[in-house]
C-alpha cells in the first residue's frame, strides 16, 4: 500500500508518551524490527500541534533513530513522518486504520 508524506515544519511535536518495543507476538516476546534493516523498531506517542488543532499518534521509529531520554512533554523534530493506510482480517472480523511511521525523532535543541 502506498505511504504518505506528513509536513510537520509548522507543527509544535511534544513526547506525549515515552518510547515502547513495539511486539510481534506480546506472549513468546518476539520484538518487531525493521525488515530492510533488521533494527527493532519501538512506538512513541507523539502530540502533533498545527494551525489550531492537535492530534495524538502512535509513531513506529527504530531503535537507531532516537536516543535515549525521551520523556512526556519534551517538544522534539519528526524527521520523515509518513503515514499508511492498512486493513487485515483478525479472527474472521476486518480491521482497518491508518499506521504512522518516522525514520528519526530529535529533541529541540
């Protein structure tokens, strides 16, 4: 399925919650990771501002690309911020949503 661009040089971009290991499979512990290259991938909750309105998403970036002490409340720079629309069958009921995915998150200096 094809990905989207999103532009957040306007936007203010807060840690709205701190990075997590993104899981395959919660009960064997199996760790997503990145199938180009094989890095683990986590979830940060990102708190994205722009022209009035703010949105919350659940952004899946690697490992390598933030560093330690992400925390709630710090405003950071989203680089290559895109977007997915997805849909799967799970115990015979279709699910669908969007899944949001950044090469890299940096604190504001």
């Amino acid at each position: 399925m094809p990905s989207f661009k999103i532009d957040t040089s306007t936007a203010v971009v807060f840690v709205a919650t701190a990075p997590e290991p993104k899981m395959v499979n919660k009960k064997t512990g199996e760790r997503a990771v990145d199938r180009d290259t094989g890095a683990a991938l986590s979830t940060v909750g990102l708190l994205v501002s722009d022209e009035g309105e703010g949105n919350l998403y659940q952004v899946v970036v690697p490992e390598t690309g933030y560093p330690e002490g992400l925390t709630p409340g710090m405003p950071v720079r989203v680089t290559g911020l895109k977007a997915r629309d997805w849909e799967n069958t799970f115990n015979g009921e279709k699910r669908h949503g969007i899944s949001f995915r950044a090469i890299a998150i940096t604190p504001m200096a």
